[in-house]
C-alpha cells in the first residue's frame, strides 16, 4: 500500500524542476513559471516533503473538472491545516455539498448590496489618516484591516468578537506568512474559541440563515439530519480566515502595478466605470492564492511524468492565469481581454471561491476610494513579497498626492 505523500524512496530518486524554497522579489517567480510550463509543466520539488506543481492552464483546469484529483488528503502546499478538518474546503463532494448549499446564498446580489455601504465607511476610515499623512504601508495600515472589518460585518459579529478577529486574524496571517507552525496552531485555536462562541450565540439566538452565515449552517439539513457540530465549528472556523489574507495580498499587489503605472491611475481616476474590469485582469495577473492542492486517487500521467497516487500536486493558479497559450502577452496588463472570464484567481469547480462577489466588491471599493481621495501615488520604500501559498506584496510603502 502506498503511503501518503512522497516516499523516501521517491524523494531521493526524483529529479528535482526547481526549488520551491528559493528567495523570492514580488517579481522573481513569475519567469521561474514561464520556464516550468514551457520546459517542464508537472514540475517536481523536493521541499516540504516533496511536491508536483502543474503550471499551464489546460493542466490545471482538467485537474479541477477531473474527480479523481481530490481536496481532502492535502489541499494546500505547503500543508497548513494542522488543527482538524475544515469543511468546505477540506471535504470533496458529495460530504462537501450541504456546506456550499448553506454558504452560497450568503453571497447573493442582496447580500452584497447591504454589505458595499459599511465596507465602503471602513475603506474610508482605514484610508483617512494615511492619505492625511501623505504616506504609509497599504498592506500593514489599509488592506491587512479591511478584510477583517468586512469579515466581521458579513459574520455579523458582536462588537467583542469583532475586537478579537481583528487581533487573533492578523496574528494567524503574521504565523502562516512567517511559517511558524506552533504559532500557526496557537492563532488558530483562538479562532477555534471565537468560532465556538459563534455557535453558541447562534444556537441561543438563531438570525435568519439568508443573512448570517453561523445560523445558515446550523439550519442545513444533510439526509434530514442537522450538520455535525464539530464540522459546523470547522466551517466556521475556515471562513474566520480563508477570505482575509488573498485580498490583504491582492491590493498591495494593484498598488505596486499603479505605481509602476501613473497612467494606468489616470484613466482609472477618469473613468472609475473600467474598475470592475482593472480588477478582474488584476485578479488574473497578480493572482494572490498561487495555487491549492490536489491529491490523485489512482496514477496520473501529465506532461510526461508519472504522478503516484497519493502525492500532493500544486495547481499553480498564479502560473495557470499567465500561461501564453490562453492569455495573449500574459504579463502585460491589457483592459478588455475577450477572455478574461477564464482566469483562475477564483479557482473552479466544486471548490470554486464561494466568497468571489464580495472579494470583487471589497476590491472596487478599496480601488474606487483610494483613486478618487489621491492624485497619485507611488512606491515610498522596498515591496517586501508574501510568500508560499500566497504571492504578490505583504508590504508596500506608499506616498500620496492629494
Ligand atoms: C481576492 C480575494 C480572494 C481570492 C483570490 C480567493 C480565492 C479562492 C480560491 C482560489 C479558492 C479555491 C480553493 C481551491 O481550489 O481548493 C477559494 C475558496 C474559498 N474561498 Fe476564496 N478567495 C478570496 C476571497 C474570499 C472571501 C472574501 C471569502 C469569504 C468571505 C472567501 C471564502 C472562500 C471559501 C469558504 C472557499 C472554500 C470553497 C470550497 O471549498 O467550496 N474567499 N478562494
């Protein structure tokens, strides 16, 4: 019987494509994957345990439309969930559906429309002393808290509970960037105790299920029969942080591209009705989750390279989204391509960000104020780049004309 992940055997025998721990700049990685898909498109590494990347587009994508690659062995290189199963994201369909079922309304256009005025109030509130000081750190002062604030608003939070995502949030995004694993585990069990008290609250006083999250899965029947709570806990738990660190990484990214790009910031200022069009080719450009994992359940041969079950492969979605074969001039940022809707920022099929609409949304609202409250900005400092399973900038010093 095989055992799960890379053997012994394998990982020493195994040529190694390239090596996933080498230093990284916010630019550096991008030519190393242009290199992959072209030469070597399932790429071997040995670190963390060894790992395959797939980087072309039509790899990824038969990999995401094919159910013997499956989420619930690894679904994340590095391996980050140390702390129990997290449904949705850790289960695969038919265990994973009575989650999205209950999340996905969550979402829904009506949702949306009362969320964009208080994300809009915490977009102004975060950017106000910044922009009054005419400089700062976008990342650390402005797009790591709007996430968390919008988070805490979508989960309709009580004000306590709202103080300590803030705090426990950040702190478990500090512990996964810098791979601290016993921290990692630490933050994380504080949001397990806020998720708890979540459910508890909600169990005492349910709110109705179209409107809050902790109450839509204690309403959800599977077979007739309520949801586990221990799964209940870990889905809350697994929203407390999946939609907070991809737009934290993914508006210091714009903000790096803007800056490089003065003109780009005109015509955005001009014209704000191209944003939501910036933002989708900015989401396929500067994807912040490179990529998540996926395990085979039988061997697989792709790109010419036999892939063992039970090995974890990377779908390299940042790679996938600049892959030439799909997206003409894949680096270059061009408003208006005729295919944009393909990329892959977003992921796809059964696992497909449930959560996309008010990313969107929290990104044209952070782009709309930023633009309209500053007659340019540049870069002030070193981009300092987020690292594995993210990538783009963690840090970016900015300076603001008014
Ligand atoms: C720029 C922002 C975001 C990006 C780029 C992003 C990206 C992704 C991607 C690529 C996946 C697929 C994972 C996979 O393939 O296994 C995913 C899943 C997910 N996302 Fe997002 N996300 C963002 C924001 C959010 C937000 C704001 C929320 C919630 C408030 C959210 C909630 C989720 C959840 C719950 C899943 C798991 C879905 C499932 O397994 O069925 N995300 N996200």
């Amino acid at each position: 019987m095989s055992q799960l992940g890379v053997s012994p055997d394998r990982l020493e025998a195994l040529h190694e494509d390239f090596d996933a721990l080498a230093p990284e700049t916010f630019d550096s990685p991008y030519p190393i994957y242009a290199d992959l898909r072209e030469r070597c498109p399932a790429a071997f590494s040995r670190a963390w345990g060894g790992f395959w990347a797939l980087t072309r587009y039509d790899d990824v994508a038969a990999a995401l439309a094919d159910p013997t690659f499956i989420t619930s062995v690894q679904n994340v290189v590095p391996r980050l969930a140390f702390t129990g199963r997290r449904p949705p994201l850790h289960l695969d369909p038919p265990e994973h559906t009575p989650y999205r079922r209950a999340l996905n309304p969550l979402f829904s256009p009506r949702r949306l429309e009362a969320l964009e005025g208080p994300t809009r109030a915490f977009a102004v509130d975060l950017l106000d002393p910044i922009l009054a000081r005419g400089h700062g750190d976008i990342c650390e002062e402005f797009s790591s808290h709007l996430p968390v604030r919008v988070f805490g608003e979508w989960m309709n939070l009580p004000e306590h509970l709202r103080t300590v995502l803030r705090e426990a949030g950040r702190a478990f995004n500090i512990a996964v960037q810098s791979f601290d694993n016993e921290e990692v585990k630490r933050t994380s069990g504080r949001l397990y105790d806020m998720a708890r008290e979540m459910l508890e609250l909600r169990k005492a006083e349910p709110l109705d299920p179209l409107a809050d999250p902790t109450s839509a899965l204690l309403a959800e029947r599977h077979e007739g029969e309520p949801l586990p709570e221990e799964m209940i806990l870990g889905a809350v738990r697994q929203v407390l942080v999946v939609g907070i660190i991809a737009p934290t990484v993914m508006i210091g990214s714009i903000c790096v591209h803007l800056s490089r790009h003065p003109e780009l910031q005109d015509e955005l200022r001009r014209d704000p009705g191209k944003l939501p069009g910036a933002v989708e080719e900015f989401l396929r450009l500067y994807t912040p989750y490179r990529g998540f994992a996926r395990t085979a359940t039988q061997d697989v041969e792709i790109g010419g390279r036999c892939i063992l079950k039970d090995e974890p492969i990377a779908l390299v979605y940042a790679a996938a989204n600049r892959d030439p074969a799909v997206f003409e001039a894949p680096d270059e940022f061009r408003l208006g391509r005729p295919n944009i809707a393909r990329h892959l920022a977003f992921g796809r099929g059964p696992h497909n960000c449930v959560g996309a609409a008010l990313a969107r949304l929290q990104l044209r609202i952070a782009l709309e104020e930023l633009l309209s409250r500053t007659a340019g900005f540049e870069l002030d400092g070193d981009i300092k780049p987020t690292r594995c399973p993210e990538i783009g900038a963690l840090s970016v010093p900015l300076r603001f004309h008014r």
